[in-house]
C-alpha cells in the first residue's frame, strides 16, 4: 500500500497555497523525519539518513537535499526506490549544493521560511546569512502544522492498517507473557509479529514490569527482567507503517489481581471514554485532558498533571508526539487529527513502586461525523 500521486497532488497544492498568503518564495523542510515523509511521500526509514532537507518553491518541483549516507551501498537502494519517492531531483547535500538550489529557485533575495528555524543547524543558519544576504529567512514550522491538516482517504486507510498491525502485536504479545520469561522476550514476540507485515516497519517498543506500578520502569531501557506470577505487564506498542505511526497501551496481569489494581483500572476505562467525548473538530487539547483527570480526581486518585508519571495522550500520525494532551494546551482538534489516550491513575500516597495504572491506550481518528476507535483489542484489565 502506498500513497498515489493524488495525494501528492493535494498536499504540494495545499503547501503553495499556504506559502502564497504567508508571502513566502522558499520554504526549507526536512530535519526531520516526518517532514521529509510529507513531500517525499512513502519512502524507506532505514535508507535515508538521519539529516536530509527539502527544499519546496511557490512554483515548480521540489528537490531534496540527502545528507551523508551511513553506508555508501544505500545509494544504490536509494535509487532502485526512486520510482516510489515523490521528489525526482535528489542530490547528496553539501553547502554548494543548498545554495545552488536556492540560487535556482530564484529565492537568493526573497523571503525563505524554514520548518522550524530553531531545528536549523547553526552552521547552515551562518552558511545563509553569509551566502544569501539579500533573503529574509523566516520560521515556518507552523506552515507544516497547517499543511499537515489534510487528511485523504488514503491516508486515513494507512493509519487503520497500522492500527491493525497493534492488534496484532498485542496479541502476540499475550501468548509471550509467562512466568520466567524475560521482558525484552516478549517485546521480541511482538517485533517478530510486525516485521511479518513489512519489512520497514519499525516500532517504539516499551513494556514494564512490577507487581504494582509498571509505570515506574516503563519509559526507561529495558532492564532484563523476569515476569513473576503477580506482576503487572504494560505494553507501549507504537508500529510504523509507511510512514504513519500510532500506539497502544494495554496491561495484563500475571495471575489474579489486587482489587486496587482493578479499581485503578476501571477509573482508566472511564477516563478514557470520557476524553473520546471531548474529542471534536473545534474542541482544545486541554478539553480533553480535563474531561480526563477530572473522572480520575472524582475518584479519588491522582491525575497525570499531577504524578508527571506520563502524558494522559497525544496526538499522533506522521509523529509520535504531534502535540501532547495537557491541561494548558489549546492546540484545537481538527477533522482528521489522530490520537492516543492512555490516562493514567495513581494512588493518594504514590511514589514510584506503589500502585498506579497505565492504559488502556487506544488510537483515535476524529473527523466531522463522528470519534472511531481504530483499534479492536479488548480493552479489559486481561489476566493471564
């Protein structure tokens, strides 16, 4: 499954037009990977290297701008995938090379926005000021934000088939959790399942271990440990798949668990329904969070904003973290945004150790109808 050049079309269109009202002759993207993913469209992640820039005119074709490859036979891979990749004129990236382009785009003495500037290395920043002293160079990272804004049809069926690869994951995840097995073995039984989808993908792979609180060890390197009857498992799956990324958090329990655990979990539950009802085209991020903590406080537990143990969600797609959900954040949702919400509970006295939950964490597309949930696992407490 790949993008067509209908939606390469549309996002190029939507870019121009956004550089017309803002009076912009050059926007500079790249520098990072979901930038580069948006104008060249589908391409390998384990190809390009980690720095590359795209360098998009008000008129004419985009060019990219590749940084030193970590291994000199990728440029041969790199080119046996061009007829996927969108942008025809790529080249190696060197200081010559990225003033040439400029030059060519006849950008030297117009207004040149770079997504973002504060991204921008700052020898590059020097390169311009001294090579191109007639150019006003502006920040444009919010003309990404707002070009990211379209959402195709296509799009949305890439974001469900990696919501589907999740599943898939969790339940292979499942069958690996048992007592005497080590943690990084079962995140091992979930990569395994997902390469099985296509060999490109990859994942943010976390998992926590602990009788009470997995939040604890959860957002650290895994540490070998062995599962224990009575420990709590927390799965952070995150697949990658052709460029679009979404997550899901879900926790089991090795044996019966405490009530506590339960009764944490069950406030998660509602918490997360009643973030879905927040989540509409004009609502804020801080809405949402709210609606959250708010279940969770009336409970009598305490939120997130308060422990700091993790975000209660965040919207995803071509990031990981596209703007995380907060009590201050009133970046307004939009028909098309993706997230995850995964609100966590802890109790009254917690510190690391004593008993909180994580999850359950499930991807949500928001659009004019109607809030789906694009993921199909239980999202009950599971006991294995």
């Amino acid at each position: 499954m790949i993008l067509s050049n209908a939606v390469k079309e549309r996002r190029y269109e939507r870019v121009r037009s956004l550089l017309k009202e803002r009076r912009i002759d050059l926007l500079i993207s790249g520098m990072t990977d979901a930038n580069v993913r948006y104008f060249t469209g589908p391409y390998y992640r384990s190809v390009m290297p980690d720095v590359a820039y795209v360098l998009f005119p008000k008129e004419g074709e985009p060019s990219l701008l590749i940084d030193s490859m970590p291994r000199t036979y990728l440029l041969d891979i790199l080119d046996r995938i061009g007829e996927y990749m969108w942008i025809k004129d790529r080249k190696m990236f060197t200081p010559e090379s990225i003033i040439s382009d400029i030059n060519g785009f006849g950008s030297a003495k117009g207004r040149i926005a770079v997504a973002g500037l504060n991204s921008l290395p700052l020898g590059i920043y020097q390169l311009f000021q001294k090579a191109l002293p007639g150019a006003e160079i502006v920040d444009g990272a919010e003309i990404m934000v707002e070009a990211r804004k379209l959402v195709t049809d296509e799009d949305i069926k890439v974001i469900e088939k990696t919501a589907e690869i999740a599943d898939a994951c969790y339940e292979e995840a499942k069958k690996a959790v048992k007592v005497g097995v080590y943690n990084y073995e079962v995140i091992g039984a979930w990569e395994y399942r997902a390469k099985m989808y296509n060999y490109e993908i990859a994942l943010v792979s976390m998992i926590g271990v602990h009788p009470a609180d997995p939040i604890s060890g959860l957002f650290y390197p895994v540490v070998p440990r062995r599962i224990k009857g009575g420990d709590l498992v927390i799965f952070d799956i995150s697949p990658i798949y052709y460029g679009y990324i979404i997550q899901l958090a879900r926790q089991v329990s090795v044996g019966p668990p405490k009530k506590e655990i339960v009764d944490l979990y069950e406030v998660t539950k509602a918490a997360q329904k009643a973030g879905v009802e927040a989540l509409r085209p004009g609502n804020k991020m801080l809405e949402v969070n709210r609606a959250m903590e708010k279940v969770v406080e009336d409970a009598g537990y305490l939120p997130a904003s308060v422990t700091k143990t993790a975000p209660n969600g965040h919207a995803m797609g071509f990031n990981l973290d596209a703007g995380v959900i907060t009590n201050d954040n009133e970046t307004e949702i939009y028909s098309g945004h993706a997230f995850v919400l995964h609100p966590s509970a802890c109790v009254k006295d917690w510190k690391p150790g004593k008993s909180s939950v994580f999850g359950p964490g499930d991807c949500y597309l928001v659009t004019d109808r109607d809030t789906r949930r694009l993921n199909r696992a239980s999202q009950e407490l599971e006991v294995l």
